[in-house]
C-alpha cells in the first residue's frame, strides 16, 4: 500500500522543486497531487500510524481524504532524523498528520487538538489523586520519562530526578518502542509512575493497559508548558493547500474531536487549563 511520487507529472514536479530549492515559493499546483490524499507517516508509529491502517492518524488521513472525495496513497519512514526531508520535502508525500505548532521544518495548518502530557498510574493505587508533579506522594518513586521531554524539567524542579527511569526519545520504532515499554514496565511494578505525552498514553493505556489511569497535567504553572496544539505539516509555501486543509479541519472539527476521543487521546482547551468540551 505504500505511495509513490505521481509520475503523471514529472515535468510539473521537477519544476517545482527547483523553484522550492531556490527558496521561491511552491505552487501547490506543482506539487500537491490532486488524484489522491498523498501522507507521510511512520510505519511503525501505533497508536498514531503503521502500515496496517490502525492508527488514529490513518483515520483521520481516511476522514479527510474522503471528503475530499480523493484515495489515500502512503509514503512510509521511519519518524526519526531526516523524516521531513526524505518525504514531504522530497515530494512524494503532501502532508504530515500531526506536527506541533510553530515547527520551522514545515508549513503548519490550524490546529485540530490540543493535548497535553500526563501522569500514568495504577488506575486503584495511592497516586490515582495526583494532579501535580509537586505532589509530595511522588517524592522518592521511580518514575518513569522521555529523556529531554518537556516533564524532564518539571521533575528536576521537584526533585524527582534521583529515581527517575529514563527512555530514549528519537527512536525508529519497527526497532525500539520507548513509551510501549514504560508502560509495559509499569504494569510490571518496575517504575511508580510514567510521564507521557497524552496522545500516545490515553490510547495505549485504553487498549493495552485496564488497570493503568492517565492524569493529564493541567495544574502545572510554570515552564516548560506541558500541552501543545497540534496541527498537519505541508511544505513551506504552499498556502492555497494549506488554506484547502484549514478549511477541512474548521468544517469538520466535530468528526474530528470524536474520532480522537474515541482513540482516548486526551483533548483539552486552546489555554491549555481544562478539558476540552465535548458538547
């Protein structure tokens, strides 16, 4: 099922990265295929994309594409060093589907959620009450955490770092699957407690981990923030295309929102300081 580049075209796509190259904008007429809902994605990346279709992501990327009234074709890399070039820069691929806002290596859409990192327990043990990482009921446990992640910071300034149990953060995940094994660990009584980002612990722990309870962190005050908006990556210039994808998010943010919860990401408010209202 992997996509290739359209070769329907290839004077128009040669053209248009020689125009990208030289920092002159994109047209999206050049690039964008308008046959097919061409993605980039992660094979190996559940519970957002894989191959077999059984991410979160691949049903957005199937929402969107059908109302586009347009096939979805794949470009598959790993979503580790090099992804953006060697997919939506190379122009085999026309968006990526999750990308935080303000990345500089893309052309950011609107956002369609806002998440947040979370707090993952024993769903009947003594931290299931814990809303803060200044909770002294966290004080001298193993806790688990994405070396570098934004909480890294927060535990330091807690002083939760003595035991913490770090995982790697860049990983190619058809080899290493950091954040699959911290929970698997903390279902194993090896940590206390994990930090995770919300959109892979609410649907990992609803699908693999009953007895586990995700906190989402919205009481933290100060920095680094803990929620980020997500929105699709495209290439820099293309902004009738991002425009096109603006106005699907906007019109069918409802579809959208249920899809996601559905998945158990967690969604919260643009200010980052409640859960979103599902009404």
């Amino acid at each position: 099922m992997p996509a290739l580049a359209d070769l329907r075209r290839p004077a128009a796509c040669l053209a248009a990265l020689l125009i990208f190259g030289t920092g002159a904008p994109a047209q999206t007429s050049d690039l964008v295929s308008d046959t097919a809902f061409r993605v980039c994605a992660d094979p190996a990346n559940v519970p957002m994309s894989n191959e077999a279709g059984e991410g979160y992501e691949n049903a957005l990327a199937e929402l969107l594409a059908a109302k586009l009234e347009r096939p979805v074709q794949y470009t598959w890399y790993p979503m580790a060093t090099g992804f953006v070039r060697n997919t939506l820069q190379a122009g085999t691929c026309d968006v990526v589907m999750g990308y935080a806002q303000g990345h500089e290596m893309v052309l950011n859409t609107n956002h369609y959620m806002t998440s947040v990192y979370t707090l993952v327990v024993p769903k009947d043990g003594p931290l299931a009450g814990v809303t803060t990482l200044s909770d002294p009921a966290l004080q001298d446990l193993r806790i688990g955490v994405v070396a570098g992640s934004p909480p890294a910071t927060h535990m330091v300034r807690n002083g939760l770092i003595g035991k913490a149990r770090g995982y790697n953060l860049v990983v190619d995940r058809r080899a290493e699957s950091p954040i699959v094994d911290m929970l698997d660990d903390l279902d194993a009584g090896e940590i206390d407690a994990a930090l995770v980002w919300g959109p892979l612990a609410g649907p990992l722990v609803k699908s693999d981990h009953p007895d586990l309870a995700v906190i989402p962190l919205l009481e933290e005050t100060l920095p680094p923030r803990l929620f980020f908006r997500i929105t699709m990556g495209v290439r820099q210039g293309e902004k009738v295309w991002q425009r096109e994808l603006n106005s699907l998010i906007r019109r069918n943010q409802d579809e959208i929102d249920a899809l996601l919860r559905d998945a158990g990401v967690p969604l919260i408010n643009d200010m980052g300081d409640a859960p979103k209202d599902s009404g």
